[in-house]
C-alpha cells in the first residue's frame, strides 16, 4: 500500500479487505455503486471480512440492471433487503464507489482501488453518486419489469452464442420471431450492449455464461 497525504493506493481486492475491514465494521452509513457483483465476491472469499457486514448499518447500493440476471446475486439482494438497505438500479455504466460515514470515499482504478479522506473529495465524490442515485430506478420496479427476461436468460443466451438464425432461436424457443427479437432487444438493454457479440461479451463478464 502506497500513501500520499490523504489519499492511498491498494494493488488489488485482497489488500483493500485487508486493510478496510475495519472501517467497514464499525460504519454507520454507507453508499456503493457496482456494475457488477465480482467485488462482493471476492469480499465473500477474503478471511478479514467481518460476517454480517450489513448489519445495522444504514445503506444504499446502486446496481446495474446486469445484476438482475445473474442467479448468484440472488442471495445478495435479499441479504440487503433483510437488512433494510435500499437498492436502485442504473442504466448507465458506473464507476465501482463506497462511500462511508461521509468520510470516507473508495474507488475503484483499473485492477486496484483508492481510498480518499481527505473531506473535499470525499463529498465531491459523494454528489456524484447522489445524483446517481436521484436519477436511479427501485429495485422492485426493475424486478417487475425484467421478471420474464430473467426468466428466460440462460437460454436466450445459449441460443445466442450457437450462432443459430432467429428463426430457429424462435423455435427453439416456442414464441413467435417477434417475441424472440424483443427478448434480445430487451437482454442488450439491460446488457447496455449496441450488438448481439457485445451482449454475449458482456454476460460473460458479469458470469452469466
């Protein structure tokens, strides 16, 4: 770990645990916004991790709508919700960000992190993510809408990445050629994917494939 005044530089997930843990602890506030769940993860993986860490903390995550598709963050979510923390859904791309207690801000660089106090940072990062949050959607409003497309993932994606015609998608499918192109259309919005190849790249990134 590399120091310079208030600001510190950690090489990777293992020695952010390592040297944060703590903090995480004994929080009373906390706000986090992730493309994915892969640092939760890595969290669950790491031996200085404390159990329970959401426990009587007051929190609010921001999630792209990927998450939404993967099997495996399932149980995350409803660990949150057990605890009372608030979840909203993004539809654009964020930068991985805790924020805790107001005091302190870390950030996700390339494969390693930063870790801010010093107070001007630490609430110019915090507007950020508050306007983020404003213009972010309810996790129970996302679930409805995106209820029967979680449903159909895996194998829309299987079809996908076989390389088959949408016809014989469609069939393989039992729906029309329309459904099966709107349920596509749909999986590349949540993806935030502009082609069918950066779709199936993007699932593979967030372990869905």
């Amino acid at each position: 770990m590399t120091r310079v005044e208030d600001v510190v530089s950690v090489r990777d997930e293992r020695e952010l645990f390592e040297r944060t843990a703590h903090l995480f602890t004994h929080a009373d506030e906390l706000i986090c916004a992730a493309n994915d769940m892969r640092t939760w993860r890595a969290m669950r993986e790491s031996p200085h991790w404390p159990p329970g860490e959401h426990t009587g903390v007051r929190g609010r995550k921001i999630y792209l709508p990927q998450v939404l598709l993967d099997p495996a963050s399932s149980d995350h979510l409803r660990e949150l919700r057990e605890n009372r923390v608030d979840i909203r859904i993004c539809d654009r791309e964020i930068n991985e960000t805790i924020i805790l207690d107001d005091r302190i801000a870390i950030l996700a660089a390339g494969r390693g992190y930063t870790v801010l106090l010093r107070p001007e940072l630490v609430q110019g990062i915090k507007s950020l993510v508050e306007a983020t949050w404003r213009t972010s959607t309810a996790l129970a409003a996302y679930e409805t809408r995106f209820a029967d497309l979680r449903r159909h993932t895996p194998q829309l994606l299987d079809l996908l990445s076989s390389g088959c015609t949408d016809e014989a998608a469609a069939r393989a499918m039992g729906v029309g050629l329309r459904t099966y192109r709107r349920r596509v259309a749909e999986l590349m919005s949540v993806l935030g994917a502009t082609s069918r190849f950066q779709a199936g790249t993007r699932a593979r990134e967030a372990g869905l494939l």
